[in-house]
C-alpha cells in the first residue's frame, strides 16, 4: 500500500479523458479587445448579396475627359507676386528657374533665351551647381510617359 499524508484516502476524482478539462466547459468565442465577438471559427464565408444594381461602365468619352489633366496656363495673381518678390533679392527666383528651364530645354519642351544660357554656364563653373540642379528636374521629365522609350 502507498503512503498518503495524513494517513487518509486519497481523493477520488472521476475518470476524464486526456487533454480535457474537468468541469467540461462550453466553448466561448474569442473577443477582442473592445469587447466584440469575433465570427464562429467553424462557419465558412458566404458573400454578401449585392444590395445596389451594378454600376454601368463609362463611356470612352467620359474616359478621354477624366484622362485628361487640367492644365492652367500661366501663373496665378499669387504665384506672380511671390516670383516678383523672390526675384529681388539678387535674382534669386530667376537664377532658380534657369536649371529646370534647361532640363526641360533638354527635352525639346523648352528653349533658354541667351541671357538664360550664359547664366547657365556661369552656374555650372563652381563645382557644377547649375547642373547639380537640375538633375531632380531632368529625372522628373523622364519619367513622364511620353518619353519613356
């Protein structure tokens, strides 16, 4: 006979199967977080019935006027007042537009007058700012559709 504690009976539990627990308990449904029950893991996914008639497809007009952009020519009253204000300064505005002017002159889409041209060249004697600058524009250009090869 094994020895117990106390000198009593050990206590006699009912017989359960391995890996379950004993009271049985009911499965409970995961919750999350904010106290919201999640779906039952065993149904499957059903879609939804459709509540609205399927919208009809656009027409190739309504297609060509969304593709298009909607572009504004010139500047705005703002915009030109800014650029007559950053212009004082030294020219700053103007000197700033050259190297974009020149990318997009590369691209066949601009030309530089011969005041633009010179300023250009002197901006690329110091260490070669004026191209330094505008590569950013140069890489925006050819990334647009049209000249892509």
């Amino acid at each position: 006979m094994a020895y117990t504690p106390g000198g009593g009976q050990p206590p006699q539990y009912p017989q359960q199967p391995y890996g379950q627990q004993w009271p049985p308990q009911q499965p409970q449904q995961p919750q999350s977080p904010w106290g919201q029950q999640y779906p039952p893991q065993n149904q499957q996914w059903q879609p939804q019935q459709a509540s609205q008639p399927p919208v009809p497809y656009a027409q190739p007009q309504q297609l060509q006027q969304l593709q298009q952009p909607r572009i504004t020519p010139g500047l705005t009253a703002a915009q030109k007042f800014w650029y007559v204000l950053s212009c004082i300064p030294l020219g700053a505005g103007y000197f700033a537009k050259i190297p974009g002017k020149k990318a997009m002159a590369d691209f066949g889409m601009a030309d530089l007058t011969g005041a633009e041209a010179f300023w250009y060249i002197l901006m690329c004697l110091p260490f070669g700012a004026g191209y330094f600058a505008k590569l950013p524009v140069a890489k925006a250009l050819s990334e647009l559709e049209q000249f892509r090869r």
